[in-house]
C-alpha cells in the first residue's frame, strides 16, 4: 500500500517538502494549492529577481518567541545544501555582496520552474485552485475537505504560509486549520515592511534610491539600524535596509527615521560646502549640493536645513552650512507607523514552536501532523533568510521522520 501525503499549500515550502517527501517511491504525494497556479509569491520575490537564500544563514538571523527552534533544521539544511538541492533541479545561482544567492537568469521564474519541473513525478498530484478548508483527524491518518472535495491522508503537511503580502496569497488558513486540531498561535504582525512617514518631505523624492546608513529612533535612544537601500515612496520609506528596521517599529508610538546620506563626518561636510559656496558662489543656494547628490534630493537637504532658492551660494552663513552638513547626515523623518500586512514581506509569529519537534516538525499534540515556513513562528532577516527557511524547513518536513 502507498502511504498517501498530503501537503496544503503550492508556496516555496510545500514544493520543496512535495518534492523530498516523493523522493521515497512508496508514497503517493498530494500537493494542494488555493490559488490557479503554485508559487505565485515566489515569482514577486526580490523585485522579480528572486533572492533564494543567503549563505550567511544562521540561527542569529532568525526571530519568533524561541528562533533557536530553527537551529536543528539550519544545521541539516544549511544553504550549501539547498543550493545543492537547486542545483539538483538545474538551476543556476550567483552570489551577491552580503551572501545573497539570486537565479543566474536573475528572474524569479526560473526558480519556479525547476521546482514545477521536479513535482512532475508520477507519484506527485498537484492540485491547483483547491482551497483546503477544514481538516479531521480519521481512523487512517486525516480527512482534508477542499470544497466539495474530500482527501484521505496518513499523514499531512501544512505549508500554507503567513498572512504577508495578500495580493500574492497571503492568508489566515494555516493558522485556523492548524488551531482545528488544537494548535496555538503567537500574535502575528507585519515585518519587512515600508514605513509610513509623515508627508513633509519624501513625496518630493517619490521614486528616488539612495544608499543609506538608516536609525530608527525613539527620542535619542537607537531601536535598530541597518545600511543599503533606501526607496522613497508616496507614503514613506522602503527599501531593504527599511525593511531591516521595520521588524523595531510594530507596535511603538514615537519614532523618528533618521538617514546618513554622506558617509563621512560632519566636519568634513562641512569643509566641502565651504568650498563649494567659494568655487561656485554665484550658483542658487539650493544647489549648493549639485553634483553631490541627486538635484531633487540636494534641493531636499537644503529645505530641511532650511536653504531656499533665490539667492546666490555665496550669500549662505557658515551657520547655514553647518545646518546643511548635519542634515546630510543625520536627515530626520518623523515615523506615523509601520505598513501592514498587505505590503509586508513576511508574518512575524505564527504557529507556536514549541508544540513541534525542531528535529522533524512533527506536531507535538497530533502525531502524523507537520508544518514548515513562514507559517511557524519563524521569520528572518531581510537578504534571502526567509526563503532559505521555507526551503530548509519544507526538505525536512517532507522527510516525514
Ligand atoms: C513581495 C515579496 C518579496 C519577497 N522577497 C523575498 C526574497 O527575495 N527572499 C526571501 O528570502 N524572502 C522573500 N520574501 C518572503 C518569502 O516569499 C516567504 O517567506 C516565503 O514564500 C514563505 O514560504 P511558505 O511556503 O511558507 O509560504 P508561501 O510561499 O506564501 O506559500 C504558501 C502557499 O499556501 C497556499 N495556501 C494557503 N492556504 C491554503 C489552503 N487553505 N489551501 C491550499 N493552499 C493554501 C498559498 O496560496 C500559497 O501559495 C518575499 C515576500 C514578498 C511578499
């Protein structure tokens, strides 16, 4: 007899796990999948370039209630070996500064492809558009029922996700089937998100990318940092080295968003507009920065320090220059909150990871049940750590052990 699996969910995880769980001929794998086709986040990922894992994985990278819980896994499964994995597939990667591993086509679809080309094994039925909407546990194993379809399983896998990123299939389901069979939840909140700002200065700048060193601030006190990408919206700040800092703005008041957009000490800044404002006096003092900056975010700068147009470079104080140098490197953005789910990347919380072995992701309450990605309450750093979890986690749960 085929020992039949059931995994909910056609995401980053439940591939993985529907492709390792087939490896062993005596069992007839069922992947279900809500949405018309598998994988559609992943193909969003990395701005569409897909950032699939980060060699620098570690347990430090990770968060939830007990982030340790993820060691086990990370230490079976670390990147080499989901490269390994990959490569298996017939894909192709280069690695980035910073350990960022991307497909060598640098499109999200060929990751995608690989993977929808290993679930075509005989003993692999995927279903798309097949919404599991409630599950039991049965005499065999479990009953799953996807509207007016039923499904027996003797074991079964959920790997349907976090609620992040609704537009791309972001929803409560694995929360709620899993709580049908006596599983908890941690508080769930949005991380890897833009921040809201407020509205003064960056719609001007709506568009612009600058290399950044970002604090965010709570009065004087620094809550977290990050340096790299800095994306200005209509409604804010995005961008990775936000994202990195958003994780430090769920749920507080107060916060200031502070950007060093010149890597050098303010004295220094100083010096330069001082000779600036001698070479080119009779330039129009807001832009005193050009060729320093991008003209929209030197004229910015100037605004902020409080520097207007009109008159000549030549006419600015040595005070006014101070004011320029302090805001080129200490820019400060009030905070009005974080974004939601719907523009996050990731759930932080999830199921709670104590009611799961770490070594299989077992359920520790019902034998039989697993559970893998972004679903536990595991979530990652920016920089390709969270897939590198929904892989990790999905090979290993699809061992079944
Ligand atoms: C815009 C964006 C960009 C990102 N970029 C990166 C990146 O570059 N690098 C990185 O590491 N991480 C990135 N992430 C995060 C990463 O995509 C997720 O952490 C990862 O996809 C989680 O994998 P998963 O399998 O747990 O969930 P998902 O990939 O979300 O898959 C869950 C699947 O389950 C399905 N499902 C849910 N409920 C049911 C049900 N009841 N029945 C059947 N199917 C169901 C869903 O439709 C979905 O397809 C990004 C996320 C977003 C939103």
């Amino acid at each position: 007899m085929m020992e039949k699996i059931l995994i909910i969910g056609g995401g980053a995880s439940g591939m993985a796990a529907a492709i390792a769980a087939s490896q062993n001929g005596a069992r007839q794998v069922t992947l279900l999948e809500r949405q018309a086709r598998v994988g559609k986040k992943l193909a969003a990922t990395g701005n569409g370039r897909c950032n699939l894992t980060n060699l620098e994985a570690s347990v430090r990278r990770y968060h939830g209630a007990d982030p340790r819980f993820a060691a086990p896994v990370l230490r079976d499964y670390p990147p080499e070996r989901v490269l390994a994995f990959f490569s298996s597939l017939g894909l192709q990667t280069v690695t980035e500064y910073g350990g960022r591993v991307y497909p060598r086509s640098d499109h999200a679809g060929s990751v995608l492809d690989v993977l929808r080309l290993g679930l075509e094994r005989e003993n692999i039925t995927l279903l798309t558009g097949c919404a599991a909407e409630a599950m039991r546990r049965s005499a065999e194993g479990f009953t799953v029922t996807a509207g007016e379809r039923g499904f027996d399983a003797d074991k079964l896998i959920l790997a349907c996700g976090g609620c992040a990123g609704g537009k791309l299939g972001g929803v409560m389901d694995g929360y709620v089937l899993a709580a049908s069979l006596g599983h908890s939840r941690t508080a769930l909140y949005p991380a890897l998100t833009p921040l809201r700002t407020a509205p003064d200065y960056p719609r001007a700048l709506k568009g612009i990318r600058v290399d950044a060193r970002v604090r965010l601030r709570k009065g004087e006190r620094v809550l977290a940092q990050a340096r790299g990408d800095v994306l200005f919206t209509d409604t804010g700040l995005s961008g990775t080295a936000v994202f990195e800092i958003s994780r430090a703005a769920a749920g507080e008041t107060g916060l200031t968003a502070e950007l060093c957009l010149f890597d050098a000490p303010e004295e220094t800044l100083f010096d330069d507009l001082c000779a600036r404002r001698a070479r080119w006096g009779a330039l129009e003092a807001n832009r005193i920065l050009t060729g320093a900056a991008q003209s929209r975010v030197g004229q910015m700068l100037c605004r902020y320090a409080g520097i207007s147009g009109g008159a000549a470079a030549e006419t600015l104080t040595d005070a006014q220059l101070h004011a320029l140098a302090q805001a080129m490197c200490a820019f400060r953005l009030p905070v009005t909150g974080a974004s939601g789910f719907e523009a996050a990347q990731v759930t932080a919380g999830g199921l709670r990871t104590s009611e799961f072995d770490p070594e299989t992701l077992q359920s520790r309450i019902v034998p039989g049940l697993y559970a893998c990605g972004e679903l536990l309450d595991i979530d990652g750093d920016c920089g390709g750590f969270n897939l590198q979890w929904a892989w990790a986690s999905g090979l290993r749960a699809g061992e079944l052990r």
